[in-house]
C-alpha cells in the first residue's frame, strides 16, 4: 500500500512493511548565501544552504529539469523572498520512467508549508504537484525535490514553478469531524476501501462490552482535548445526527496487520473538507506485546490515533517525537498515553530534513477560537 493515504502504523510485535528513511535530517538554521549556478540542478544543491537559485522570466514563471542521481540525493531550489499572499504554483514531472517524486515548499527556518506526493490522492498520478497560497511570514522560501521514501528509481525530471504576487490570504475554515461509532455495511473510505463494520463494541479494542458507553465517550473527549483552541468540532453518532454540510468522517472497526489507522489523503490546507478515515479498532488487541492496557491507556491509544488521522485530513505529515501526536516512529506502547501537536523534526518517509509546526499550520487551515 503506497503511502498516500498516510496510515499510522503499527511498530512493536507487528512491524511496519515500509522501510526505514534512508535519508539524514539536516539540522534546522539560518542558511549560507545560495550559489548562484547557470544550471538550476548543481551537484550539491541538498540543503537551504547550498540551493540552486531559480531566476524568473518576467512573467514570474520558470521551466527547467533536474535530476535524482541516486535515492539519498535531495535538490533544492531557492524561490526567493516571498511575501504573505503571494501563490506557489509547482508542477514536478518525472521524464525517467521508474522515478516516483515527492514535493515540498520550505521557509528559511525548514519548517514545512506544503507537501505532495501524489497529484491523483487514488494515485493514478504519481507526480507532485504543489498549489497554495503563502501563510506565513514575508521572507526566502524553497522548493524541495526527492524521490519517495523507499523508492529506488532514479533519472531526469522536468518542472514549471510560477509565482503569482498579492493572491491574498484565504481565511481559515471551521471544519466538524464526525466519530461514526454505528458501524454498517458497505462504507467507503476513498483511496483505502469498503467495509461492512459492526457497531463499535468496547470487545474489539480487548475490554469489556460494559466498557463501551465509557470508552466512546472518552476517546471524543481526548479527541476534541488534542484541538482544543482550534475552529475544530467533534461530534459523534451517539449525541448527534450526521452532519448535514461538509464534514469528515472517523469510522471505526475492522482489523489491519500493519496499521493502527488510515486516512484516505494528506489534504493540504483542508482543500476537501469531506474525506474520511478508519481506524481499525482490531490492531488495539494484539498490539501491545504482553501488556494488557488498562481503560484509560486505550482510551488515550484510540484517541490519539483519530487525532492523528484528523490531521493527515488537515494536511499533516509524520514527524519524528515521540510525543508528538503526527508522530510515526515510537513503539506501539507509546501512543497508550497522551500526545499533544508540537513542533517536531520530519519523518524520514516525508523528507529528508525539515520541521513541521502544527500549531501554526492549524492556525492558518482551522484559524483560533474566538479568533
């Protein structure tokens, strides 16, 4: 299963089946002057420090190929100081027939903005594809170039990046997430699957049926707990009809050898405020080595789990912290106790260096409370 669809995994006693990163994380910093090659692809353009300085016609538009000499090598190219408003417009297409590439726009300090993997979320378009609007501050920002974590094809690409100044800043979208707890037959996840799901029975996750009322109730709380402060609403089936506008939906059910859940995209921005995820409520049984989680720690287990679900439909990508809720690389046992969203380094599988602030990128999609 390609990782477009984000699953966080089970670690432990039932491995993962993607291989590790191979790639280094660069530490964060203020980069060097950029070179400034006649070629836009330079033998080292890896970091922010050593990126190729990409130049403009005077329509703001640039077309120029590259290459991925090998699976560890990264190119990055310098964008230029952009202002807060201004659109990113990046179309990265690979010329080499087994090269299969990702795309990401950085800001000075490597923090992430966007990431794409698959134009197509039902992959029937391998290509990168990056289209969005400047959120952040006034200042340089960089285009990252790799090919996908555990692949191995290698060769020439071709891009076109387009600058359009003064777009404006979209306002942020309240969106509502739907904890589906009913079960029932033939429900679609896009991109994952379609399932026939018995109503969720606090047995599936290794507790007791008398537990279910309790356990729903709290894996809610925990949820709502994770975006507090955020225009986020959690609703469930048990108190509440289903949403008659736009809304995401968390099913529950089913049983997965690998994954603890799985979105159905990463949704930068929140474009689609409709898709949906599953998690597969019978990983929780066997996933633990010989503890037996008590209530609590699979109720902070289940929570967590939606919680990072909802994010990959916000447009969050795995990190690597352990305490952090996009996290992917801890032991299974990790996630029986709280997560919260913190700035954390990427995960290998996403890029080969950067940084992810979910706080502020929820703030730009979701915007504040009150705000």
């Amino acid at each position: 299963m390609r990782n477009v669809c984000s699953p966080r995994r089970l670690i432990g006693p039932l491995r993962f089946l993607f291989a590790s990163g191979v790639l280094a994380l660069l530490v964060g910093g203020c980069p060097q002057q950029p070179v400034d090659p006649e070629s836009p692809d330079t033998a080292d353009n890896s970091s922010l420090a050593t990126a190729s300085v990409l130049r403009f016609d005077a329509n703001e538009t640039i077309r120029f190929e590259g290459e991925i000499s090998s699976t560890a090598d990264i190119d990055v190219y310098r964008l230029g100081k952009l202002d807060r408003g201004d659109r990113v417009f990046a179309d990265v297409k690979a010329i080499a027939a087994r090269l299969d590439l990702v795309a990401a726009v950085f800001d000075v300090d490597e923090n992430i903005h966007i990431f794409n993997d698959d134009r197509a979320a039902d992959a029937s378009d391998l290509n990168p594809l990056v289209d969005f609007v400047i959120r952040g501050r006034d200042g340089d920002y960089f285009l990252g170039v790799q090919a996908l974590n555990g692949t191995t094809g290698t060769g020439r690409y071709q891009v076109e990046v387009r600058i359009t100044h003064g777009v404006g800043v979209p306002d942020p979208r309240p969106q509502i997430v739907f904890l589906e707890w009913r079960g029932g037959s033939g429900l679609s996840v896009p991109n994952v699957g379609v399932f026939n799901l018995p109503p969720f029975d606090a047995t599936q996750v290794g507790l007791n049926s008398s537990d279910t009322a309790a356990l729903k109730q709290r894996v809610a709380a925990i949820v709502k707990d994770r975006y507090a402060g955020f225009n986020l609403l959690v609703q469930n089936s048990d108190d509440h009809a289903t949403p008659g506008g736009p809304h995401s939906t968390i099913f529950f059910g089913s049983n997965s050898a690998t994954a603890f859940a799985i979105s159905e995209q990463i949704d930068s921005y929140n474009v689609d405020q409709s898709d949906n995820a599953i998690v597969f409520t019978g990983s929780f049984r066997d996933a633990f080595a010989a503890s037996r989680p008590n209530f609590e720690e699979l109720a902070q287990a289940l929570g967590n789990t939606t919680a990072h679900e909802v994010g990959h439909l916000l447009g969050l990508v795995h990190t690597k912290n352990c305490n952090e809720l996009m996290d992917t690389t801890c032991g299974n046992a990790r996630i029986l106790q709280p997560q919260v969203f913190g700035a954390a380094p990427l995960d290998d599988s996403v890029f080969g260096f950067g940084f992810q602030n979910p706080a502020e990128l929820l703030t730009w999609i979701l915007g504040l409370v009150g705000g």
